[in-house]
C-alpha cells in the first residue's frame, strides 16, 4: 500500500512513522522545513499530563498515549521527554484546578492535596497570598518537540520513507487520493492522510462548519536569578488558577521558561499576525500575576505564535473517508497524544475502520 501523508507536525510525523513500521510505503509532504517553526508542533516543549479536568476520557487515554511514546523512544534510541509531574493551583477553591483534581482523585490516579503555605514553601516562585490550595501529579511532565521532531525525521529517512520538505501542497482529491503541489507535481497513492494543523482548512474549505482556526501566542521569560534553580527543578504548572487558563512549562533541557494562556486566542488564519505584537509579551505575563510572586522581575525573551484549529467542544476531529483521512482541531491539547494519534490513524487506515479511529480520538468514554 502506498499512503501521502500531508504535514509533519507531530501528528502527520507520528502517522508516517506508525505506517513505515508496518511495511507501508509512505510519502511525507511538509510545506516548510522539518520541525517547522511555524508548526504547532515546531515550539520548544509541550506538556503531557493525565488531567483533564471534564473530560474523562481524554483522562483514560493518557496510558495509550505514555505507552506509544514508548514505543517511539524505543525506535528512536532516544527519549525526548522529561518526567517533571504537574502541578495545580487553585486561586479561588472553585476552578478548573480544583475539577481537575477532584477528576484525577476520582479515577484513583496518584495525586497529592497542598494547602497554600506547602505549596508555596515547595515553590519560592508562588505568593502563597494568592493561593487557596494545590494538588501534584507525578503522572506527566515535558515534551521536548524539536527532538521529537528530528529525531523521526532522521528515523523515516533511515527507514527509506519518501520525505519531502518545501513540499507545499496547494489542492487534493479526496476520491482519489492525490494531491498537486506548488510546483505543479501531481502525486497520487492508495491512501492519503492530511494532518495539515491550522492549514487544513485552505486545503478543505469545506470543513469550516466543524473548525475554527485561531492564533495564539506563548512567551518565554527570564526569571529573577535568585529563582532560576527553584524553577528549573520545578514541575509543570498545568493550571495556575483563576479564569485565565494559565499554563507554565519550566526550562528543563535547553529549554525556557514558557507561559501561555487559553484566553489569549483570536479567530485567525494560519499565515496571519505570526509576529508579536507590541507589548504581547508583558500582556502574557501580565496573565500571571497572581500566582507569580515578583512578576515584575522576570523579563521577557521572546514571544512565539502559534495557529491551531478548534471544534466547539475541544474534542478532536477525524473525518475518515473511503480514501482519504482528515485529522486535525485537537485544540491545542494533542501534542501529548501525538504518539498515539499516529498508531491509531495508521490502524484506521489500514482497517478501514473509521468508526474505531473517530470513537477513539472523540474521546467521549
């Protein structure tokens, strides 16, 4: 059998990764290079973590997702992730941090309750003012995504799968599997995956009643000096409380110290506003005060943007057709189901079991 697989995010990289190693022979097409920085998938690191606060069967699937990570590891030689845990503060005792917990308690996974003052004596960084309480879970950490991304480029190549950079593709055919690219080569094959991200939607139009694109941008902080081994020693800050949908990965292996916010997200295409914008950076770290003690101090390195696509109610999408599947909207929280994603696609394509891949990525079990 031979598949296209269009985009090398971690999902499009995943799914050419799960179908070389079952014999199929695979053509990956990225528009840019590969990791792509303008790809959701091209930042420094990104989080796995089992919360999920409503959304239980996400929560479950976070053992699928640990053990094809395994899995790519063991292919790789290399494991690009860091085992940190995550952390969660709650600044009110009725937000998201508390469902999160409570759901995590609930299913009986591993978790640990602190009162303010524990937390913020574990984590000098925290004003413990501002903290009703917090609860960690060993179960998560950091993905690194460059490596991630290098390291199954380089693993595809070795495995004889046909990659190609600079490959944009400008149209495709559902029915018959093909697509055309920019400079007017026209590939065709048994199968064809599109795991375009963002860009999905200038490829397919048509799916614009069931995803909306957005951008959304992260920023990288410089902490006070005094703070900097208290952070890197730190676990991720999977929800830092109040309505803001704060999140803050520490800089563990090369990387830095990056917060991002839900709220921070406008409808937008891919290709549009991808610079910063002046003053976005404070903006983002204005997000995180409360529960940063001393935000003043910690300056600003660099801000990154992101484009994602979202279905209304942040469960991902798959449409698998006869010939053709579309994978796309995991909402800005797939990144740590890339791995599985990849094996479950593949599976779904070589079934042709498109209601076991939907069921499984929907999620709602």
């Amino acid at each position: 059998m031979k598949v296209i697989v269009v985009g090398a995010g971690i999902a499009g990289l995943s799914t050419a990764w799960a179908l070389t190693r079952r014999g199929v022979e695979v053509t990956l097409l990225e528009q840019g290079p590969i990791p792509n920085p303008l790809s959701a998938s091209g930042d420094q690191h990104r989080v796995i973590r089992r919360a999920y606060g409503g959304h239980t069967g996400y929560q479950r699937r976070i053992d699928e997702a640990f053990d094809a990570w395994d899995e790519l590891w063991s292919d790789l030689g290399e494991k690009h992730l860091v085992d940190t845990g995550f952390l969660l503060i709650s600044q009110t005792g009725a937000d998201e941090a508390i469902a999160s917990r409570d759901s995590l308690e609930a299913g009986g996974y591993p978790v640990e309750r602190m009162t303010a003052a524990e937390v913020a004596g574990r984590h000098p960084f925290l004003d413990g003012e501002a903290i009703h309480s917090a609860a960690f879970s060993p179960e998560g950490g950091v993905l690194l995504c460059r490596g991630v991304g290098s390291g199954i480029l380089d693993w595809l190549r070795r495995a004889g799968a046909d990659v190609r950079e600079n490959a944009q593709v400008v149209s495709l055919d559902r029915e018959t599997a093909s697509v055309r690219l920019a400079d007017g080569t026209k590939l065709a094959a048994d199968r064809l995956v599109v795991a375009a991200g963002a860009w999905v939607l200038k490829l397919l139009p048509d799916l614009a009643d069931r995803l909306t694109g957005y951008r959304t941008a992260v920023a990288y902080l410089t902490p006070p000096e005094d703070l900097r081994a208290a952070w890197e020693a730190s676990p991720v800050l999977l929800d830092v409380g109040g309505a803001v949908e704060g999140y803050v990965l520490p800089p563990v292996a090369g990387t830095g110290l990056k917060v991002g916010a839900g709220i921070h997200k406008v409808p937008c295409g891919p290709d549009a506003r991808r610079e910063a914008e002046t003053g976005e950076g404070a903006r983002l770290r204005g997000y995180f005060s409360p529960p940063f003690a001393r935000i003043d101090d910690y300056a600003v390195a660099e801000v990154v943007t992101c484009a994602y696509t979202f279905t209304e109610d942040r469960h991902f999408f798959v449409e698998a057709g006869a010939r053709t599947t579309v994978v796309s909207a995991c909402s800005g929280h797939g990144y740590k189901f890339g791995a599985a994603v990849g094996r479950r696609v593949a599976e779904g394509v070589l079934s042709g079991d498109g209601a076991a891949l939907s069921a499984w990525l929907a999620a709602r079990d």
